[in-house]
C-alpha cells in the first residue's frame, strides 16, 4: 500500500501540465527565498513557534523538499478549480490532462499520488461527471501507459450512497472495456455535506458510504467550508478551527477506525498572496506589505496544519505554492519537536520486550508502541527525519520495514 501523502494539492484540470509538480516547486522556492531567506525569518515568519534550535533544521529541509518532491499528492480539478466552462471545453481538458498524465509517467515527472475530482453526481451534473470520467480513462488508455499507482477519483458533494455506489460501477465498466487493471482505480470521498457525514436517521453516513465504494476506498477528505456554509455558519467563520470541524474530524476517526481508510483534513482558505505585483518596482513599503501579508497567511495556514497533525490527522490540502513553505516547515517541526521523546519512549519499551513501562510520567503499553512506531515511519516518509534520527528510537532499518510493532516484539523475543 502507497504511504499516505502529507498534503493534497489541488488545481484546475485547464492548467495541469507533466511538469506541474517541478513548477509549483520552483514557485514555492521562490517564496521561501524571498519572505524567509534565513532561519530567523521563517522562525518569525511562522510567529516565533519554531524553537530556535529546530528553525534551521525546518528550514533546510523544506529547501530540500522543495527541490526533491514538493508535491505528495495533486488532484486535478474538474470542479470548484475549473469553473464553468462549456461541453467542449471540459471534454478537451480532460483528453489534454490525460494526455499529459501520460507524458509526465514516461518523463517520471509526476509526483508519488495523483487523482482528479470530478463533478457531483447528482442529477444537474452527474452526466457531466461520468463523461469527463470516460473521457480522461479512455484518453489515458490509449497511449499504452500504466495508470500511476493508486490513481484516485475524488468524488464531490455526496449526499446518499447511490452516487458512490454508481461511481463504483462505472469505474468496473470502464476498466473491463478500455482493458485498465480491475479495481485499478480508487475512490475517495469528500465529506462536504451535512448527509454525507450523518444520515437522516441520525447514523453516522460515512461507513455506508466507504461500503458503497466496493472496496475502492482509499482516503476521506474533509471538505470544511461547504460544510460549515451548508449549517449556515457566516463566511467568516468558515475555518478549519470552527467547533463543527472538531466534530467531523472527531466523528471521521472513530467511524473508520481500523478500516484501513485514510483520513485527510480540509484547506485554509486564507492564502499567502502578495498585494503588490511586480518585485522589481514596488516601494519600500510595499514591500514590508507584502511581506506582513505572506507572513500573516503562513502563521495561520502553519497553525492549521499542526492542529490536524495533533488530532491525527496527517493530511490535508494546499491551494497555493506558497503553502508548500507553511506545510513542509509545520510538518517537519511537528517530527523534530517530538524526536527527543519518541524515540527514549520507544527505545525503552522495545528494551523492555514490549513489557508496559513508565518512561518519565508516560506509562507506555503495546498500542502506545505502535503509535510510536508510527511517528518515526510518518517522519521518515515525508522528509522530515533522517535515517540517522530514526535510528535513535534503537530500531533497526529493517524492523522499520515491518510497520509492526507487534512484529518487531516478536522477532526480538524469537
């Protein structure tokens, strides 16, 4: 199974090229560089909440990501991204956007998970949606390349399970008729209405709507501010700290725990948009301006992305390229602020041969152990802790593999 992405980023399907990822790297870059061209200025850029012996470290490392791999995940949008548009212009973004799927598997230029979102399936668009579905697929399948590994259809604005359900059942016809592997194609859903998250009998909508995916299933996406409008919460209140977010985050993690589903956290909406255009011409003060206002826009999008980490959420989506500085630098914080006790509670307790133990205050027993184990493979994965790092939590290279704690417990007892 692919690792689970830390972000999704999102772009219309009219601008999506084989190098998308490169590009919004190198945007990204350049943000960095110019509103935080040192570890002092990111550290004050993300509101003095690095410690000051990590703000080198983060900063380093986002450079690094931003060169290797700046995007984990990207979905391109025939929705909310792409506007409206006419027939024939959606049916040739979608044959031009496979096109480019294509071209970018054989350069390797696509980043490790990719997917689109359609329209809804209701009764207004869901023709629409089954068509740029088939488009895009039939498109990809004749260039004769392999879909990209757990290639995704986020499917939007759900309000029974029929419409998964029906998606489920197109994706089988076409991947028997256009010769795709079977079940080649996830689904993931987009928790953005009030009956996709409790049904009208007062259940808890979500596990239906995981079943109705036939076992396609892949990741659940939070989506807050179509939610929180659809209560009739004001505009401006339409965060991913609102109360009714905690809920649906809080009633997401226990209806799918142990389903192997993964969860994904909504966007901040607030981006990191300079006021003034034009670098080379703007005014001193336009440029403390500009600053003040990337700055602003990281601290929150910073402050957003550490809330879904500590309720364990450990994806969620960008909007912008300048995001990608603020996601990576709140990422890789959230790991190296926590390596130091991690890694003495897990090597103490696999010491022990997973006998529970008190490390410090923290009583630690089999579960905890996992949820360690995690933190060192999440950490690894995204970037931001060297193999060096994860070597003092005393596990070895290949009893990380294992992604068992239990595993590890048994083949030391052995």
């Amino acid at each position: 199974m692919q690792k689970q992405p830390v972000h999704t980023v999102v772009g219309g399907a009219h601008l999506f090229r084989r190098d998308t990822a490169a590009r919004l790297g190198r945007i990204a870059g350049r943000y960095l560089d110019r509103y935080a061209p040192d570890p002092a200025t990111l550290r004050e850029a993300l509101g003095n909440r690095l410690p000051p012996g990590t703000a080198e470290a983060v900063r380093r490392r986002v450079r690094a990501k931003l060169d290797r791999e700046p995007v984990e995940c990207f979905l391109i949008d025939f929705e909310d991204g792409f506007g409206v548009r006419s027939e024939a212009e959606e049916d040739e973004a979608a044959a031009t956007a496979a096109r480019e799927v294509a071209a970018g598997a054989a350069a390797d230029s696509l980043p490790p998970s990719l997917g689109i979102r359609i329209k809804s399936l209701d009764e207004i668009t869901g023709g629409r949606a089954l068509r740029t579905l088939e488009l895009f697929l039939a498109t990809f399948a004749r260039s004769g390349s392999d879909l990209p590994d757990g290639f995704t259809v986020l499917l939007p604005k759900i309000i029974a399970a029929w419409q998964v359900e029906r998606l489920s059942e197109a994706l089988s016809r076409l991947e028997t008729t256009l010769g795709l592997p079977e079940e080649g194609v996830a689904i993931d859903l987009m928790i953005e209405t009030p009956q996709s998250l409790v049904a009208p009998d007062g259940r808890i909508a979500v596990p239906e709507l995981v079943t109705a995916a036939g076992g396609r299933c892949r990741t659940v996406h939070l989506g807050a501010y179509d939610l929180t409008g659809a209560v009739a919460v004001a505009a401006e209140d339409q965060t991913l700290g609102h109360p009714l977010c905690d809920v649906a985050r809080q009633l997401l993690q226990l209806s799918l725990a142990g389903s192997g589903v993964q969860l994904s956290d909504g966007a901040t909406n607030v981006l990191p948009v300079e006021p003034h255009r034009g670098e080379t011409a703007l005014s001193p003060a336009e440029r403390v301006e500009n600053m003040a206002v990337v700055h602003r826009a990281w601290r929150l999008h910073y402050s957003d992305v550490r809330r879904s980490l500590s309720q364990g959420f450990h994806q969620s989506w960008d909007l912008h390229p300048a995001q990608l500085v603020s996601r990576f630098s709140a990422v890789f914080s959230f790991f190296l602020e926590g390596l130091d006790t991690a890694a003495t509670r897990l090597d103490r307790f696999v010491t022990a041969a997973g006998q529970a133990v008190l490390t410090g205050s923290v009583f630690d027993d089999e579960a905890s152990g996992q949820g360690l184990l995690n933190f060192f493979l999440r950490g690894l994965a995204s970037g931001a802790l060297t193999a060096e790092e994860a070597a003092r939590s005393g596990l070895t290279a290949a009893e990380l593999e294992t992604r068992s704690f239990r595993a590890i417990l048994e083949r030391r007892r052995g």
